[in-house]
C-alpha cells in the first residue's frame, strides 16, 4: 500500500534469474507474474497468477520457456507469452475447484505471442516474436540469439482465442547485413469502437486500416 503496509506476500518457489513483469487487474482482485528461473533450475520460465482476496494461486505455470509479460483487459481476460512463443489466455473467473483450491484454465496458443487487447477485450492481436537464448543446451552460442522478430499480426476473438479472424503480414524491416533481425512488427493498437487497426514497423512505417471484424467473425 501507498502507506508502506505489505497485504499480501506472494511465494515463486526457486529464487528467479529475471522478475520480467507484474501486472494487476482492473479490479485489484488478482495480480499476473511472469519471470524466468535460472538455468538448470527450470525449464525456464515462470508464468502465475494470484487471487488477493482468496490469498491463493489460481494459475501457476513453471514449465514453459521463460514468460515475458502479462496483461489483463477491462473484462478480467489475462494474457501472457513465453520464449517459444506461446501465449496463455482466458478469464479469472472461469474457475474449477481442485483439492479445495480454484484454478483456472487457459487457453494455450501454440507458436504466438500476445501483442494487446482491443479496448473493450473483446479482441486482441497476436504475432510469432518468439526469443532464443544466448547459449544452447549443449553450451554453445547461439548465432541467431535473441528476441526474434516477424511481421505477422494476428487477429483473434478473446472469447475463442484458438480461431483466427484476420491476419496482416506487410510490414518489413531491412534489418541488419549479418543478423537475422529482418522483419517485425514494432507495436499495434486497436481503435476505441475497434473498426481500425494501427500497426508500426521497425522500418518506421505505419499503417492504419479498417478492419471489419463484425464480418470475419460471423463468418
């Protein structure tokens, strides 16, 4: 609290290597870690989630590579994507009881990291930015390592995370002679009555267009 007082201490188990991102729902209710353990401790990453009124984890995964970042629409939706990518999303509030515990379930979408929510949650944008480690399991460097980057924006439901509505692959990026860092996708953002879609480049470029998402998803 603003007063100093602590309300809540939340246990990660094994020490981090990286606390990457806390993030808290609208509400105050529940509150998303995302992190990565050292190496050998795990196989990576850290992904929990926590209710502060029941003092309980609802979510815990620590076997995904290492999670990057968290977020939460207004309508209690939480999100979040690991090294892979992968993303994980669905609602607080779809809860099943187990071992007197609540747990909730995600959703798990292979191959794509989460990018945002549209205003009202109702939608949210995905790419392929995957991450790969500076040394392999064997020791070695990796030639390629870190963040990868693509040009891929994904449009998807939050309520049918799973379903591709719309997908936007013309951004580019020259990059730089010698790496791999080519394309990507700098950031998107979605208009308030969700009908426009802005997207910028790494080159700098920005597009913005209609989207006519009533249309793809009835159909």
């Amino acid at each position: 609290m603003d007063n100093g007082k602590v309300v809540e201490k939340i246990e990660l188990g094994s020490p981090l290597a990286y606390l990457n991102y806390v993030s808290f729902s609208y509400d105050n209710i529940y509150v998303a870690i995302a992190g990565c353990y050292p190496w050998g401790v795990s196989t990576g990453g850290l992904f929990l989630l926590y209710d502060l009124e029941k003092h309980m984890t609802i979510y815990r995964n620590g076997v995904s590579k290492a999670v990057w970042t968290t977020a939460f629409s207004k309508d209690g939706t939480v999100a979040a994507y690991t090294s892979s990518p992968t993303t994980f999303i669905g609602k607080c509030d779809r809860e099943a009881v187990k071992e007197n515990e609540k747990e909730i379930n995600l959703s798990v979408i292979g191959g794509y990291n989460f990018l945002t929510y549209s205003p009202d949650g109702a939608y949210f944008a995905c790419s392929q930015q995957g991450y790969i480690a500076y040394r392999n399991g064997a020791g070695d460097i990796n030639p390629n390592w870190g963040h990868q980057p693509s040009s891929l924006v994904d449009i998807r439901r939050a309520s049918a995370p799973n379903n591709e509505l719309i997908r936007f692959n013309d951004l580019s990026e020259m990059g730089i002679a010698d790496t791999f860092r080519r394309q990507s996708v700098s950031s998107v953002s979605f208009s308030n009555d969700n009908k426009k879609l802005l997207m910028v480049g790494n080159d700098g470029v920005i597009i913005v267009r209609n989207l006519h998402l009533e249309k793809y998803a009835s159909e």
